[in-house]
C-alpha cells in the first residue's frame, strides 16, 4: 500500500535500481503501511488508523504502548496527518500525566 502513515508522516521515498552493470533506472520506496488499531490504556479508548506504517506499530510495542509513544514522540507526529490522531494524543499524555502525579506513582 502506498500513501502516508497517519502517525509519523513517512511517505514514498525516490532512489536508484542499480543493475550489474551500474545502469541506474528510477524507481520508487513505498511505506509497509497497514491498517490497525491503536488503543490508550490511560484514556480506555481505542483509535482506528487507515495507515499505520510497520515501524511506527514496532516503537509503539518497544516503549509499552501509544501512551508513552505519545509522552517520547508527539513532537513527530505531523500536522499532515488526520487531526483526530493528535486530539487522541493530546488527550492521553494530558490524562499521563495527571496519572503519574497522583501520590501513588511517585517514583524515587
């Protein structure tokens, strides 16, 4: 599939078909984009994104889900993608950090 990932913004990327013997020709790198669900443990609601690329959905299971994925990254996410994935965002680093100043999830 081709297009833009809705979180980070990566797209089609122009480059080279070098053949044994150097004859370069254009060619194009498209996205791995996949439709998938992105759910927000602190806000309990799940988001359903057209096109996700596969290193966004790798980041966000490697830092422990879209809320930390939001706390690291929402400076990435561009304003080209659709407004609702950053409200969704938004939303849950604001809920984040409501959470971790409660007196319980203080960390030493």
């Amino acid at each position: 599939m081709s297009g833009r990932c809705n979180l980070c913004g990566r797209g089609t990327v122009g480059g080279n078909n070098v053949s044994k013997s150097n004859k370069k020709t254009k060619r194009t790198f498209q996205v791995n984009n996949s439709p998938g669900t992105i759910r927000s443990e602190c806000l309990n609601e799940c988001i359903r994104l057209a096109r996700i690329c596969s290193k966004c959905t790798r980041t966000i299971d490697h830092v422990g889900g879209f809320d930390q994925y939001a706390l690291k990254f929402l400076k990435n996410i561009k304003l080209n993608s659709i407004d609702r994935v950053i409200q969704f965002a938004k939303r849950a680093v604001k809920c984040k950090g409501r959470a971790s100043l409660q007196p319980g999830n203080a960390t030493r």
